[in-house]
C-alpha cells in the first residue's frame, strides 16, 4: 500500500451528516483503557492491519482529554466508522496526561508529545506516514465534522 501526499489518490472522505460536534451523541466515549496492554495491543492491531491489507491507526489520547472523546465520538458516526473499518485499523493507547505508554509513539520517531488526541497513521511496513502531522488534530473540537473526516482520508489510498 502506498499512501500518498494530501490529496493525491486519497480516498474519497465519507460526507459526514452532521454539522456540528455538537450534534455528537452524549455521554462522549472513552476508548482509552489506562489498564491495557498497549504494547500487546499494538502488536495484535499491527499484525491485523498487515495481514488486512490496510493501515494501522494508532489513536494517543486520555479520558480527560475533550478532545480526543470528541475525535472518538466522530468516529463513532456510521458513515466515518465505516470508512475507517474500511482503510484502518484502530487501537487506542492512553497516554495519561502525557507520561504513559511514550515507548509506542518513541518507536515510530515521536519523541515528544504536541498534544493529544495524536494519531499515528502506519503502513504495512512499519513506516510513519503521517510525520509532522501527528497532532493535528490536538484541537478536535475546534474544527468542522468534516474537516476531521477529510483529515482522516487524507492518508489513505
């Protein structure tokens, strides 16, 4: 799989029916588990997206966070979660306020967090293809639904 620059053959993004976040279901989700394995988690999710053919998606956030529960309530949308079930696959690892589980965005070339929700987009060969853009969506709750669902296709093909 070759994922390519912005815009170039990016997955056409899912239109997202809402139009504000605010139309989000309440309560938001927490997909975070401070008790998991996130090492075993990676490495099953990793093997999963190789042998599916797609790209691993590895969400770093925290329950605290408003705007990782926004990102994960987006995500939650039919239209997105099919889109994502379709191009990724997801794992979330939380990352405390920060100084939890730093060893999983470490071994990609993070080494220092820009905020959270930060999304680690990897192809199958092990290879960040989203440098530089790791945290962008730190401010999720600022945006439009459909600027996050584009972002979201951004890296796919």
């Amino acid at each position: 799989m070759v994922v390519m620059a912005w815009g170039a053959l990016a997955a056409p993004a899912p239109h997202v029916r809402i139009a504000s976040l605010a139309q989000l279901p309440t309560p938001l989700p927490n997909p975070y588990d401070p008790a998991a394995d996130a090492k075993a988690e990676v490495a099953a999710a990793r093997a999963k997206a190789r042998a599916d053919g797609k790209l691993l998606l590895i969400d770093l956030g925290g329950a605290w966070c408003g705007d990782c529960r926004v990102l994960a309530g987006l995500m939650e949308q039919p239209e997105i979660a099919e889109f994502v079930r379709a191009h990724y696959v997801v794992v979330n690892v939380d990352v405390g306020r920060e100084n939890r589980n730093l060893d999983i965005p470490a071994h990609y070339g993070v080494k220092s967090m820009e905020g959270v929700p930060s999304l680690l987009i990897v192809d199958s060969q092990g290879r960040l293809v989203n440098a530089g853009h790791v945290a962008a969506l730190a401010d999720a709750r600022s945006m439009t639904p459909q600027a996050l669902a584009d972002w979201l296709a951004r890296w796919t093909d």
